[in-house]
C-alpha cells in the first residue's frame, strides 16, 4: 500500500464524505473554535459534559478531509467516555499521528485501545498534516476544560 | 500527452533549452518520495542556480568581514561589492540612482518600511489607503498596523469578473482622502498583472503615492521603475534565484529624502547623543545594523546569471508551460481554473470538486510533485473567489513539459483514490 | 615574544589547540597585502567555519523550499529543520519555550521590534527608558525613536571611573517613572560585562523591563536567560559564527504575549479582511514574511559546532590572548589601553598618541593585521572617554599568539612612519 | 616604496602635524561643515569668494592624517584659483585618489596640474580612505556653491 493510500484509508474517506455530529449541539457546556490560520481550516467544536463524563459531542466547519474524518471519528470515539479517558485518548492519538507511539504501557489499558482512530497512523508520513488530524482535538481539549476560551488558533 | 502540446514544446525547445538550465540548479536533481521532484512552488520561492550558492559561500569563505566600517581590506572588499550589488539592482530596475536601492530583510519587510516609515508620518485621522482584493497580506497587514496607529483607513478595490483589478471602481474610490495606493505587480494566486501605469497616473492626478509589491513580477518581467511611475517598489531576492533574508525597497529619492528613519542602530546615524540622534541620507538612513552581506552577495551572483538567459524566451517559456497546465488542468472533469483575462505571470490556480486543496496537494506530493494548497496568504482573495483555499501551480524556466505531465497524472490519481 | 608570553601561550596549547580550530575556518587561509591575515576584527564579525557555509548550501542545494506553508516534501524538511533550530537555539540560551525565541534580521532588528512593539504599546508621555553611556548605537536609537513617537524620555546611565556600570546613580535614576532598562550585556569597545543579574533584580523592584543587547556576550559567555533574569534578550548568527542575515531575540512568554505585532505579513496572521486582521500567538505573531530560512540552517550548524568545543577552554584562550595584547600594548610608548576593571571579555580598545586611529588601522592592514578603527557606534562612549575614535582589537578562539605579534609589530611600525 | 610609505608621504605627515589655514574665517562668503558619520571625523570650512575668485579658504576640525592634510593641502592650493578652476582641480583630485586619473586633456592644462596634491596619489590603494582624501574637498564645494546648505554628511 503506498503512503497515499495509507494516509486516505476508506474510513477516513467515508467520514470525509459523511461526517457524524455534524451540527451544532443545543445547550452544549463548552464551546471552541480551532482555526488554522496557515491553512485556513475552521472548525466549532461543542461538547456536552456532566459529571466528568462526556456526554455530547459535535462539531462544524470546513477542511481537508484528514481534519474533517478526525473531527467526525473524535465524536464518535469520546463519546460516553470520562473527560480523564478522552484526555488520555488524545494523548495517544497524538502519540500515533506523530509516530511516537512507543508507549506500550497505555497500549494495554482496554479504554485507550484506539480503535477506528488507528486508521490516522498514516499521516505520520507526512508530518504537516498532524496539524489537520488534531485541530479538533485541540478545540474538543479547550472546550471541555476552559469552555470560555473561545477561539484556539493553532499554528506549526 | 497530446500531439499539438508535443510540437508546442518542440517549438519552445527551439528558444529555450530547459535541459541547459535544469543542470544549473541542484536542487532538481533531488526525488521526493521515490520520485523525481517536479517543483511547481516557484511562486513561493525560487531554486537556486549552482553560482548563486557560490556567491554566498565565496562571501563566507574568502571575505566574511562587516561592511562599510572597516578600514581593513576584507572589510573594503566586502564593502565594495556590496555597493556594487546596489549598482547592479538600480540598474536591472532602471532606477535614478544607486541611493534609491534601500536593502531589505524582504519584500514583507520593504512594504512595512514603507508603511511606518512614509505612512506613519505622513498620514492623518480620516486619510485613506486603498489595496486590492487581490493583495497579498503583506501589502495589506502593514497598512491594516498603520491605519490603527494614524487613524487613517484602509479600503479594498474589487476585481471584475475577469479577475483583474476594477479601474472603474478604483477611479471612484481615489478621493482627495487617499494617501496612498498599495498595489501588487502581479498576483501570487491568479498570476494577474496589473497596469501600473495606468494606476499611477490616476493615482497621482489625486496626490496619492503608489506603492508597488513587486514579489511575483520580478522573476517574470522586465521591471523598470521609472516607466511603471510609481514611488515604491519592493521585491524579495529569494524569489529571483538568490538567498533568503534579502529584499528590496527601491523609492523615488525626493520620498526617502524626507522619510523619517524605520529602525535605528548602527550605520544608519549622523550623530547619536545619549539622549537623541540625528540620521544619514538614503539608503543608509534605512539600513540599521549589520545588513544581509553574504545574502547581497548571492543576489549579485543572480543578476550576473540573470545575465546569461534571453529573459523574452525565458518568460515565453514559462507562460507557454502554464498556459499548457491550465488548458490541461481544465480538461479534468470536476477542475476549476481560476484565470484572470489579460495580461498574467506564469500562475495557475485551480480547486477540484469534493477534495479539498490540502489533500489534492498531499496527493501530488505523494507522486513528488510540490504544489501550494491553502490561501496563499491572500483571505481576502480567496473569500472573493468563494473558496477556503485553492490549488497553486507557479512556473520558473526550468520547469520542464514532464513536470505538468506529473501534475496532470497525481490530479487523476488523486480524483482516483477519492472516488471522485 | 617575550619569554612569559612564550610559556604562557605553551600552557595554553595544552587546552586549547589552536591549530585544530584554525583549520576550519576557511577564511584564515586568505592572506591580505602580502601577510597572512590576522583577523582581530572578531567584535564586528566573526569568520564562518566550514561547516557553517555548508549548513547555509546544504538548504539551497537540497532544500530550497519556503517554510510554514507548504504541504510538499521539501518544504516541510524546511519547516522541520527550521523549528528544530529554534528548539536548539531555546536550549542554548536556556529558554522556557521555544515560543520564546523569535527570529529577526539581526541584534539591531530585535531590538527595533522590543522598541516598536512593547515600547510603543506602553510607553506614555513622561515615561522613562534608561539606556547606559556604554551602549551601542542600536540600543540607543531604537529608544530615541520610539520615545519621539510616545513622548518618552531617554536617559543615559553614566559609567564609573573604572568604565564599569554606574549601579548607585542607576539606583537613583530607577524612579517610578521608568519603565525600561535598555542595556547591553558585554560593551562592544571596552569588553565590560555589566551584571545583568543585579540589573534586573533593581529595575524589577521599580517594575521596569529589562532589554539586554547579547550582541558582545554571545559569542563568548554561557548565557542563560532564566539566570540572567532580564526580560528581553537580543543578538546576532553572524557574531556567533553563523550566517548574516539572522538575529535572534528571545522575550519572556507573558510579555510576548501581550505585544502587538510590529511588522505585518504573510505568516504572522490569523484572519485578515480588506481592512484589518487579527494576529497568530508569538513567535509567529512577530514573523511577518519569508523568513532567513538557509540562514536559520547556517545557524543551526554553528550552533553543532560550538558543541564540538570546550567552550570555557575556548573563553580563557580568547581572554589570555587578549590580556596579553592589553599588556604589550600598554607596554609601548604612547599607547593608551582603556581597559575596565571587573568581568570582561576579549575586547581591547586603545589609541595611539599623536596618530589618529583610521591611521592605524590603515598602517595594520598594510601588515594585513585587520582592527576596527572608528566610533564603533558608539559615540556616547567616545565622549565619556575623551576621544573621538579608538582603535579596537577583538580576539576569538581561532586567534593566535602570532596575531598578537603582527598587531604590535605593526603599532610600532606606524610609530615610526608616524615619527611618533 | 610600500603601498603604506607611499600613502602616509612626508609632505602629508608634515602638513597633517601643522596645517596650514587651520582657523576660523571672519567675513566668509560661504561656509560647510563635512562630516563623515561612519568615522566621526569633521571639519568645518570656510571659504571667501569675490568676483569669481577664491580669495581665502580656511578650516579647522579633526580627522585622521589623510583627511587633515588633504584640507590644509587643498587651502593652500585653491587660494587665489578661480572657481571654475578649483571645481576642476577637485575633479583632477578626484581622480587621482580613487585612481582613474586617465584623462590626459586635464593634464595638458598647467593650471590643473595637482602640484604637491599628487602626494595623494596613494590613496587609491587604500579605497576605503577615498572619503578622507575628499571630505575637506566636499564641504568646499558645498560652501562654494551653496553657502547656505550646512552640514554635508558623506556615507560610502
Ligand atoms: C553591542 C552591540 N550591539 C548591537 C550590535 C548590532 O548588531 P547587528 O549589527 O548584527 O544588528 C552590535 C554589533 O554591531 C554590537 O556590538
Ligand atoms: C505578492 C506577494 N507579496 C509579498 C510577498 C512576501 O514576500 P516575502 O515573504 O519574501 O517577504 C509574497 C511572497 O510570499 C508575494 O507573493
């Protein structure tokens, strides 16, 4: 498989296509925009949060599919998860994007399996993109611990 | 590749042998990702011929003294070559004079010389400064900082639908208000060239002065100030085949006579007390601190193989290949060309229906084929385009026809692995 | 030679082979006049070793591609090398993110930005900027300038007979009133290290920033900023072995933080409309346009290089040779050393009785000995000394005893054609 | 002869250790300052023209030997010149310290001919001095023929 087709697997095409939560979410605890202002990626992340757990996520705006299949699958793959969980979750994501993930440790705990996220390992191959894999990441992290930011401007 | 774009090439093979110029900048011989580098970032910045690396290395390595304070013979060395480079400048843009070529960090740099230097002292609360849809956001950022500091306003002239710039509007919009024009040579996304003249003579029938971003014409055109008529002229020399950290402010003397200093420091004084000072004529008013020598160096190494091409059939090469990218990139179902009528530099700007730039230029990038995706450092163009981002392929005369028979391949490749 | 200096330089060898270093740097081989060059012009630039001018062909010969913005290949090898030098540059000088360090045109650019963007945001009419008699010019007009703009006052902290810093008249000079302390860590004319430390720890009781100009210090002290404890802190690649073309200045992040831009451009933003923008976190925020790109890899391999010393071993050398050069100096008939007493580094400034010091400094490069003879922009200093110029003999590393030999050879020789 | 015996000249050492003309000009016609920023070195000039004809020149100031002997040199040998005659002497001059003196029409006409100024002749191996050898010589020309301007302040 080449890195092309490494990076741009059928699921990443397919929430590409077809993003999930996309919209904005009615009575959401936080709120973030994460823009990208190199690329102009733009993307509004809500997330609902109750008791440390993370109930509700969503988000809009517009990218390149790598940012966009993130956002979507970053919904889909927090949801229902403790706020401590999703924070660890990220932190692996970023591991696996980057091509740093060497920590066998979080490996073997069964809630930071990554599961369909796993499918992002190729943009490890071409490192400016790690930016568009985790820009909503970046928003969800904002909104749900400073829900009064606002807008989270990432730069490379 | 089709029959009549082969006997097109043939043609330009006649004028202009690419092969020839290929083997002067070592940076096309490296691949990328298996294979061969197709370079189609030249608007971004320019690959460098083997005597300009020279050039900066021969400074490093027989010279490397400070200029124009030395009394010691490197230092006079230096010193005179650097004036010398200043020389060459005035006259590859058709300057006055030498003191009219004030060396830069850059063209960003030169335009916000030009802004907090003649714009901070010479505008006032409700003074106008008009800049085009189509500027570059460093011939408009530098304008948007002064406004805030003077009070004075900044107002954007739109494009027509053929993309070049709106006279019509520009003549309504140049009021007794307006200060100062600010307007590219050419565009960095479209390729558009606009009609300095013209825009000149209409500009100053108002008093307002004119300045120039000059960053994407100067590789491309034959650029003599004092035909143009404008006052300011910035350019950068990484885009003209030499170093980086080197730019260009070139102003008419009676302007930079009466310009306050930019920055201060060394070698830009008459006379520094404690407490004030006084400053030197232009250039040297302008030049605080030890300025980029090696990098003067390698800009005068760029003239001198400027020097060895026929730039007439350099340009018509060039323009020839980005006609031939643009024609072929249109006949792509689902590709939008954006082109402006009328005169353009050898820019193309396309988008692919449903796959966004980013991931069009990671694919090209896949097949080693380095194109620009995002804004181009141009929102406001982009917004008046209605897009977020486009595609951006820039030629230079050593590019070659196989580099867009690259492109044309990783486009489809692309469309293929998107299912679009 | 004297027999002392003899033993003293034999002792020397054995930390410091001098031989080894001299080898890599290409620009000693060159001879000047007839004699081999003896480069003691160190202060107003340093020779570049080979690996430097390597560092700055290596981007032009593999890379050459613009940073930040592209998604192709090549130019995020650039953006990568690009980031990881700032990286190094945070560690070298031992700051607490790379965040802190922004990139500039040079010693004078960053300090023009530190004037122009924190001073002009919060300098009010009747502020004070307190700037030393020892300073050079571009830590001085930076600050005339921008007190021009805001309706601050510029003070000059006097030195003390032993043409060390004034710290009781500082202490007195620190009003309410002042919300600046411009100085410089080592003096370009007399090599005097002021203690920034105590510096900062007095104007930050008073709530003044500290700004020091590294330009003199970096080449031979170990800095860390974090110890230091001052607030912005400036210098230049071309002084430390590296490129020119490139400065660096480090600020604090809650400073940084709240600075408006100084320059507008690509690369600095984060939205731009017609007519305004907002603007990227720091050090992008203060990165408007293409940057010194080959000039950030030239740097990076100075910054190699120096691992490959013992820098301490390398200072004491640099400092023996220039106690030596004071004293034999001193040692001859009419010739005056203006020395401080306390830390220093290896910089000797003296003048010659009855011979002006152009005059000397042209009868040394007859022997291909290079000084710098002049003001050294620093003209306050000048009148605080007495004289109009001085002749300014600046050691690094790749110095050897026989420089010292040619330069007071040389002084002698200019006596007798002087009939001095 | 070295380039550095050649340059530094008895006749330049001498008029360098006692210039002549070296004072201020009561009832001058003109008057210049020539400053060289880069070196700090300054004089000021005075000269009195009638009818076309240098009368009297005189300055006072400091630089190094080049530049002080240059100025008392070019006193002694403008007096009593007419102005069109000490404008091309300049010229002459000129063109011997930066060592294009190859325009032999100048040389065939007596009243150009440099005299003791041809002691100068050296400089042109020391480029960087060029501005010493002609400071004097600018502010002249200022106060000359716009006695009004002031300060004349060479860079290179
Ligand atoms: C003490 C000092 N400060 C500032 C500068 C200015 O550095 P640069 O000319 O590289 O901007 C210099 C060197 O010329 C210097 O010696
Ligand atoms: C039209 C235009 N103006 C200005 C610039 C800025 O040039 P630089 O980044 O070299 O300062 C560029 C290039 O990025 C450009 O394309």
């Amino acid at each position: 498989m080449s890195d092309l087709d490494e990076l741009y697997q059928t699921l990443i095409l397919e929430h590409n296509k077809s993003p999930r939560n996309f919209r904005a979410l009615a009575g959401a605890s936080g709120h973030a925009a994460g823009r990208n202002p190199l690329c102009g990626d733009t993307f509004d992340v809500w997330v609902k949060v109750r008791d440390g757990l993370v109930e509700e996520v969503s988000f809009l705006g517009q990218g390149c599919a790598i940012s966009k299949a993130s956002a979507s699958m970053m919904t889909t793959a927090v949801k229902g998860k403790t706020v401590a969980d999703a924070d660890a979750l990220f932190r692996r994501f970023h591991q696996v994007v980057t091509g740093h993930a060497t920590d066998s440790a979080d490996l073997s705990d069964p809630k930071l399996t990554l599961g369909c996220l796993s499918a992002f390992a190729g943009v490890s191959a071409f490192p400016i993109r790690v930016k568009c894999a985790t820009l909503a990441w970046h928003a969800l992290m904002t909104a749900i611990h400073s829900p009064d930011a606002g807008v989270n401007s990432t730069t490379p | 590749m089709s029959r009549s774009v082969m006997s097109a090439s043939a043609d330009r093979a006649l004028a202009w042998d690419v092969d020839r110029v290929r083997a002067d900048f070592p940076a096309l011989r490296r691949s990328v990702r298996g294979h061969p580098l197709a370079y189609l970032d030249n608007a971004a910045t320019a690959l460098k011929p083997e005597s300009v690396i020279a050039g900066v290395a021969e400074y490093y390595t027989q010279v490397s003294a400070n200029v124009a304070r030395g009394v010691h013979t490197p230092s006079q060395e230096a010193t005179a070559r650097f004036e010398a480079v200043r020389e060459r400048v005035a006259a590859f843009i058709g300057a006055a004079s030498p003191a009219e070529v004030v060396f830069t960090a850059g063209t960003t740099a030169g335009l916000n010389l030009v802004a907090q230097s003649y714009g901070a002292a010479m505008l006032e609360p409700g003074d106008e400064i008009l800049v085009t849809e189509i500027e570059h956001h460093s011939n408009l950022v530098p304008w948007h900082l002064v406004a805030a500091r003077t009070g004075a306003v900044v107002r954007g002239v739109p494009l027509t639908e053929d993309l070049t710039l709106d006279l019509d509007r520009l003549e309504q919009m140049l009021s007794d208000r307006v200060r100062v024009v600010a307007v590219c040579h050419a565009s960095n996304v479209l390729g558009t060239v606009l009609p300095i003249k013209q825009i000149a003579a209409m500009a100053h029938r108002r008093g307002a002065v004119v300045v120039v971003d000059g960053a994407q014409a100067i590789p491309h055109l034959p650029v003599r100030v004092g035909d143009l008529g404008c006052d300011f002229y910035a350019f950068s020399a990484h885009k003209l085949f030499g170093p980086t950290g080197l730019g260009i402010l070139w102003g008419r003397t009676e302007l930079l006579a009466k310009m306050p200093p930019w920055q201060g420091g060394g070698g830009m004084i008459a006379q520094v007390e404690l407490t004030g000072s006084t400053y030197a004529p232009p250039p040297m008013r302008f030049e605080a601190g030890t300025p980029p020598i090696a990098e003067v160096y390698g800009l005068g190494a760029a003239l001198d193989y400027l020097d060895g091409w026929d730039r007439v059939a350099a340009t018509r090469y060039e323009d020839a290949l980005a006609d031939e990218a643009a024609e072929r990139l249109a006949g792509l179902s689902g590709v939008t060309v954006y082109r402006p009528r009328g005169p353009r530099v050898s820019v193309v700007t396309f988008t692919v229906a449903d796959i966004h730039p980013h991931d069009i230029g990671t694919a090209l990038d896949a097949k080693g084929v380095a194109v620009r995706a995002g804004h181009h450092c141009a929102q406001p163009l982009m917004r008046r385009l209605g897009v977020p981002a486009t595609v951006r392929v820039s030629f230079a005369p050593y590019n070659s026809p196989a580099d867009i028979d690259a492109l044309i391949t990783g486009v489809g490749h692309a469309q293929r692995v998107f299912g679009a």
